[in-house]
C-alpha cells in the first residue's frame, strides 16, 4: 500500500532501533498520548525491540476509554426506554456501562447502529422523520470536526430529530493532568498526530516551557513512533524539552484552519469528567448554547443516577500511566475483554486491550 | 456453464404472483405451485424427481463425512454471489475439509413473508449454478414461510454428505510439532467483500467475494499426498485467528505464523486499514488451511499453487512444542505477539 508500507519497513525500524540504542544512556519514561500508537506499538511487537531504558506507558488517548460511565447509561437508556436510533462508532458498543453495554441494548431490541460518518447519521435521521436520531459524538479533537459537520449539516437541511450526545474530550488539558499528578514520572511525550492534523502545534509549546518536557508530534505506523521515540531521547539526552514535529507529512503548524473553524463555531470548552480520571477542567467540548436543539443532553431530559466504578479497576492509574495493565491483580483474571471491569479492557485502543490481545502474555492465556 | 449464460437459459417463470407469502409454505397448493414454478426444474436430478421426503441412495464401502449448516447472511446479494452460492459452497467445502467429496445434500428455506419472487429466483441460480460446480445432487429439501419481521428475507440450511477419500486421514490428532500451516488463498477477501455492501458501511470497492467449491483442489491433493495432509479447515466466521486458535487449544500446541507471510490482497489489506479491522478476524470462504507434514510441505504448495484456487497459496506457520494453546505471530518489524481468539464480531474502531 503506497504511501503506508513506506512507513512499515522492517529494515528502517531496525535502523531506528539501532540509533537509540546508540544514543541511550540512562533510563527513560516516555508516554505516548494515543491509544492509536499504543496499539500500534503492541501490534507490531515494537515494545520488544526497544531498549530496556527506554520504558514506554500508555496514555489517556482513548475516547472509548475515558468516556464516562453515566453518558453510557443515558445511551443505553435513550436507545431502549426513548426508542431513538442511537448511532455510534464501533468501538463504544461493547463498552460496559453500570447495568448494560449498548450491544447489549441491541440485543434486547434497542435500535443501535454501527456508523463510520455521523453524517450518515444525519441521512438516517431524514429517511426516519418520525423517529429521534442521536449520534454518540465520542473523541477527541480527531473525531469533532465530523461530529461538529453533521450538527451544521442538520442544521441547514432542516433536520430537527438529529442531536448529539457529545462526549468530547481534549489533549492538552490531559497532558497537564498527568503532568501535574504526583505519581507521574514522566519524562517526555509523543503527541497525537492526528489531533495535531486539526488542532496544529501552537497550543503544545506552553506545555513543552512550563512543564520542561520534550513533545513530539507523531504518526501511527512503525517507522513514524520509532522516529518519534528517538527523536524524545535525543533532547533528553541532551537536557533539551522542544516541540517537534515527526509527522509533518500530515500535521502542518497551523492544523487544519477550516476544521477549527467549525469547532469553534459549535462547540464551547467546558470542564469535562474522563472516566477512570474524574473532572479535568476545561477538557472538553459542549454545544454552544445557538445549537441547543442539537444536543441529546438538553433534548431528552434524562436523570441518570451516577454509579460508582468498579472498586477492583485501576483504569485511572492506567490512563494516566503512573500503572502498567498486567501490574493490575485483576488484569487477564477477572478482567477480560469478554468479561471487562472497565473501558480499557473494551477498547481495541484502550492499553488493557491492545496488551491483553497482543503482548505476549503466556499466563492470561491459560485462564481462557 | 458460467453464471451469466445459466441466468439467460433459466429466466424466471411467468407466475400469477411476484412475492412469497405465507401460504407458500404451508405445505397445500400453493407450497406446490412455488415448488412447480420451476423450482424443481431448476434443480432436476433422479432423486430430486422422486419428490418425496426423502432421498434414498446406495453408498460405497468407505467412510462417509456428514455435515450441516446454516446461512443467515445479511445482504443475501453481494459482489461475487448470493446466499444461494454460499449455502452450496459452504457445506460443499466442510465436507472437503473431512477429505470427502459432497455427493448428496438437502435444502432447506425459512422465507420472510414478502420476498420477491426475482429475488427468490436469482438465490435459486446460486444454487443450480454452485451445485453443478461442485457436481454435488441436490436430493430433499424444504420450503418454510414465516411472519415478516421474524426473518431476514431468506435464510437456507444444507446438510450433505460424501465420500471421504480412501487416502485421507484427517484428524486434529495426527497434528504434530513441526508440521507446516498452508493457506490456499489470500485470506479476508468474503469478510470485506460483505462488509462494502452492509448498510451504513457501504463503500466503493472493485473486492469480490471469493465463495467457491474447493473439494476438487482437495481431492486433488489427496491423491498425492494422501496422509501427509494432517488437517485441513476453512477458516469463515472469526476467521484466521479463530481457526489456528481452536487448533491449538485441542492439540495443546503452539503455533508460530509469519505476518509476512500471510497473503492478503491489497484491495482488501486497504480496506481493513480504513474500517480499523484486522484482516486475521475476517470471515472467509473459498480458502482453506492444510496442515501438513513438514517434509511435504514444499510439494504441497507447489501443487496447490499449479491449481486455479490455490493460486495465492503460502505457508504461513507451522506447530510447536513450545507456547502450548497459543498463537504467537512474528510481525513483520520482527517483534512477537500474540493472536487471540476474537471475543466476538470485530467492531470497527473509532480513528
């Protein structure tokens, strides 16, 4: 596959692999912030190849994972008591919420839908006029702009049973929450690559000047995170903390302006509750008040009783990377993807899932 | 006879009806003019004609293979086929899978009131048209209607049955350390073909299903090889990864694959990477696994290679003592990992 294999070469990995090795000389902690490179680094067995210095922990760049338990339960509930046809993204289907999964609610007869666009979403709602249509509107900067799309989409074509549950979440407020946290310990950062697509670099250097830590801003395939890994090392090698950019083949300065146009046209920052984290303040996007009829949240009034997490789950700790997955007692044991105590066990991007599936984990095997 | 000419030399009947109903299927007169419309016709054989419950034949001596199953497939038309083809194929190939040539099946519908009677028909030419393909006789069947709503337009069960080879010696317990893992074709190819037309997912793409017979690529290679072919598998639903890892788990061996290895077209390889699916758990037809004895490996390859349906051969991997029950699978940066048993449907992930 043009303009992908390029990035996927056994030989230019090894060649990165061999270039840290070179340059390492103490050990390190570095995070990367998306689960898409988490996934990517467990997939490709990348972890192994690195140095035992370099120690890699697996950010909080899951919207699956970090979406809170209750907006699960106000879509579960949508769904089956409000019979809406509740669209979403695969991934959040098998997300557990208190009493039920949304593929659960399909099962007992909910209308749920798997959907790539929202925009799709917006087409279902027009061929059901008498039906509400509400579209799951999880992400992060990534995914909004779509999401965004299809609330102005409804908008112009006169679509009023189209709204969104949004649960939309930022990285740069993530960053610092972990940066500011007492466990962490960590000493550098691959940024999200496609969130900088949208957003751009700019709002990353005061993170790089208050906290003094090196970002660098990186792709998803092999090459791109073994680039952008040595790329961290050498500035901490050398005691520097810059932004940098390795995947500028796709992410420009400025992002991308017409996106953010749209953002900022629907959407408002807001403080935001991550599950497993708890609220980190202004994380997060909320309709603006002119698209109000637009919003799942303010159209169906849903009192959802808010339940606590499983006492047994450490997502929090993981999220945040201050724990590995497997450090977790019930890791592979009473939490499974079949049977998951929380939403990064769901997740194929979420760091219990992506080590469960695919590191080499002989003994959670056995439990099968 | 390829598809096309049998859609002209079977054009469907004039009927004084266009869609099934429920009395189609209530075994009285209008069972027997669906039946008369040309559904026999179509499907004419010696023992088809006897019309009646049952099929009584003569076996040879041997061992016979015996094998059921069911297809629900939503949409029932889709690029390179129909539920029709895949209801044929599907147990046509589980019998190969047994080292047996299918020689007899049964065919039976469960209809949503409502399906047009053109749609009926062209599911209808699937069957003739992969029946004769894989010279398999199509002896007994059954025609049931139910209440709109409480099906998916058609669903179809065959069982069949068929000699099994006089060199085969099939069984998971012949498996051994060392043995090679063979795939007959690129795999994922059925899976993203379903997926391009289900709605809500549609997307433009020239990937055909692949659904075929393949006990003649099968009979063909225990002519020669005969025991040396320790296991063969059609890995559908779940996949690859579903496959290998119900093999390791009932030999308690390990398996080791080569990513590299893994022929995947590129069409479908881009696909995946789109959907965010991993071409190890698409469904697949058309393709089987033989697991063979490490010093026939080579000439297996070659000789399914030489076959139309083989082209795309490779060998993928092979048993190990070590790692008992689990899938490790060398990627193709070098690092290791390991390939579970997919929970359930591969969900599409969201960036």
């Amino acid at each position: 596959m043009k303009f992908l294999s390029e990035y996927r070469d056994a030989d230019l990995v090894h060649q990165y692999v061999q270039e840290i090795q070179r340059t390492v000389t103490r050990p390190w902690t570095i995070m990367e912030v998306c689960g898409g490179q988490t996934h990517s680094l467990v997939k490709n067995g990348l972890l192994q190849l690195l140095p035992p210095e370099v120690r890699m922990v697996h950010g909080p760049g899951c919207p699956v994972c970090v979406t809170p338990l209750h907006l699960i339960d106000k879509a579960v509930y949508l769904a089956l008591e409000k019979g809406v046809i509740l669209c979403s993204y695969g991934d959040m289907l098998r997300v557990p919420g208190s009493q039920k999964s949304l593929l659960e609610a399909k099962a007992a007869g909910a209308d749920v839908r798997i959907l790539y666009s929202p925009l799709e979403a917006v087409k279902i709602a027009q061929d059901n006029p008498n039906k509400e249509v509400v579209f799951f509107a999880v992400g992060f900067e990534t995914t909004a702009p779509a999401n965004a799309l299809s609330v102005l989409h409804a908008q112009r074509a006169g679509v009023n049973n189209y709204s969104i549950l949004t649960s939309h979440v930022l990285v740069p407020p993530a960053i610092e929450a972990v940066m500011t946290d007492e466990d962490s310990h960590i000493q550098g950062f691959l940024a999200a690559g496609h969130v900088c697509t949208i957003m751009g670099l700019d709002e990353y250097y005061p993170l790089v000047e208050q906290y003094k830590i090196p970002i660098v801003v990186s792709g998803f395939e092999p090459v791109d995170l073994m680039q952008g890994i040595l790329m961290v090392i050498r500035q901490l090698e050398k005691g520097e903390h810059q932004l940098e950019n390795q995947y500028s083949r796709v992410v420009r300065p400025e992002g991308n302006p017409e996106a953010r146009k749209v953002l900022e046209r629907i959407f408002e920052i807001h403080d935001r509750e991550w599950r497993g984290i708890g609220t980190i303040p202004h994380s997060g996007y909320e309709l603006r008040e002119e698209f109000a009829a637009f919003d799942a949240n303010r159209k169906f009034e849903v009192a959802i009783e808010k339940v606590p997490e499983s006492a047994e789950c450490i997502a929090g700790l993981v999220l945040k990377g201050i724990k590995k997955p497997q450090e977790c007692p019930q890791f592979g044991k009473k939490c499974t993807p079949q049977n998951p105590l929380g939403a990064p066990m769901v997740s194929s991007e979420g760091a219990c899932a992506a080590y469960y599936h695919f590191a080499n984990l002989l003994e959670s095997v056995e439990t099968m | 006879m390829d598809k096309m000419t049998m859609q002209l030399q079977c054009p469907m009947p004039q009927l004084d009806f266009d869609i099934i109903t429920l009395g189609h299927g209530s075994g009285g007169l209008l069972t027997n003019r669906l039946l008369d419309s040309g559904v026999f016709d179509v499907l004419k054989n010696d023992l088809l004609d006897e019309r009646h419950d049952g099929a009584q034949f003569v076996v040879e001596k041997g061992t016979m293979a015996f094998s059921t199953d069911s297809y629900v497939i939503s949409p029932i038309f889709f690029p390179g086929g129909n539920i029709g083809e895949l209801a044929v194929n599907g147990t046509v190939n589980d019998l190969a899978m047994c080292g047996a040539q299918a020689q007899y099946l049964s065919l039976a519908f469960i209809i949503e009131e409502g399906l047009p009677m053109t749609e009926f028909w062209e599911v209808l030419l699937g069957i003739k048209y992969a029946a004769d393909q894989a010279g398999v006789k199509i002896v007994t069947g059954d025609t049931k209607v139910v209440e709109r709503g409480k099906g998916d337009k058609i669903f179809i069960n065959t069982s069949g049955i068929g000699q099994v080879h006089p060199r085969a010696k099939i069984s998971k317990s012949r498996v051994q350390p060392g043995d090679k893992i063979i795939v007959s074709n690129p795999i994922a190819t059925h899976g993203v073909a379903i997926l391009s037309v289900r709605q809500g997912l549609e997307f433009e793409t020239s990937i055909a299903s692949d659904t075929t017979n393949l006990n003649e690529l099968v009979t063909s290679l225990l002519d020669i090889f005969g025991e040396d072919i320790h296991l063969l598998h059609d890995p559908t639903r779940g996949g690859l990864s579903t496959v290998l890892n119900e093999l390791a788990r009932d030999t308690r061996l390990g398996i080791d694959l080569e990513e590299k290895a893994i022929p995947v077209l590129d069409e479908v390889a881009g696909a995946c990477e789109l959907l965010g699916l991993d071409p190890l758990y698409v469904a697949n037809e058309g393709v089987f696994i033989a697991v063979v004895a490490a010093e026939a490996a080579d000439s297996v390859l070659e000789k399914m290679r030489e076959h139309t349906k083989g082209q795309g051969a490779a060998i993928i991997g092979s048993l190990c003592a070590e790692h008992p029950k689990q899938v490790v699978l060398k990627s193709k940066m070098g690092g290791r990992r390991v390939v579970n048993m997919p929970i359930g449907e591969q969900l599409p992930r969201i960036c």
